[in-house]
C-alpha cells in the first residue's frame, strides 16, 4: 500500500482556556456601536422632546406630514390647534410636530433696546 492512513491530531498552539483577545474585541464593538449609533439617537429623541414640550400659542411649527401652521391652541399634553390657513385650524398631536420655524417669545431689555436703536438708525438715515 503506498497510501499511509491519517490520523486525527489534536489542534495545537491553543491551550484549553478561554481566548481573551476575541472577548476585548467583541467588549470594543459594542463600545464602539453605541458611541456612535445608540448615544447620538438618544440624544436627537431628548432634543425633540424638549422642542415639542417648549410649543405654545404664536409658534410656527412644521407638522410630520409637512404642514406648516401656527399654534392657535394648546389642548393639552398631547394634542394642539394649528391654524394652517385664516380661519382654518387643524387638530394635532404634538409629537407630530418636527421643527419649530418661529417662536414667540418675549425679548430681553437689552435685545428689545437694541432693536429700538437700530429702527431709530433706519429711520434718521432714510429721512437724509
């Protein structure tokens, strides 16, 4: 027979414990994912929260079905009045809303000083 049978060796270079450079990398990839996936989309979603909860009467808003209104009137927690049109208001739920576009909000002294200044500028140059 010029054929010599084979015999089954047993693997060598590994010893019989757990290999722990495969457990770092695994440890590394997770690390990894949520640093750049998970943490950023949970702090979108707290952003967007925050936006939504900070929405009252006289803000412009876009809605997620791309409507764009002003809030005639907060219902409650979870539902405002959009007027879309004059005379026409729409019903929504807030979490609808995407993108506040204006916001009403009451000017500082110093910013509400400074627009008074500027106006007064406009004006002395326009009468020259």
């Amino acid at each position: 027979m010029f054929i010599s049978p084979a015999y089954a060796q047993a693997a060598g270079g590994a010893a019989g414990g757990p290999d722990y450079m495969l457990l770092i990398a695994m440890v590394g990839m997770v690390a990894v994912m949520y640093f750049l996936m998970i943490r950023p989309q949970q702090k979108k979603a707290k952003e967007h929260k925050a936006l939504v909860a900070a929405v009252k009467r006289g803000d412009q808003v876009v809605t997620a079905g791309g409507i764009i209104g002003t809030v005639a009137r907060v219902r409650s927690d979870t539902e405002v009045d959009l007027e879309i049109a004059e005379g026409v208001r729409v019903r929504v739920v807030r979490g609808t809303i995407t993108d506040v576009l204006a916001k009403t909000g009451h000017l500082s002294k110093t910013a509400a000083a400074d627009e008074d200044e500027d106006e007064e500028a406009a004006d002395s140059s326009s009468k020259n």
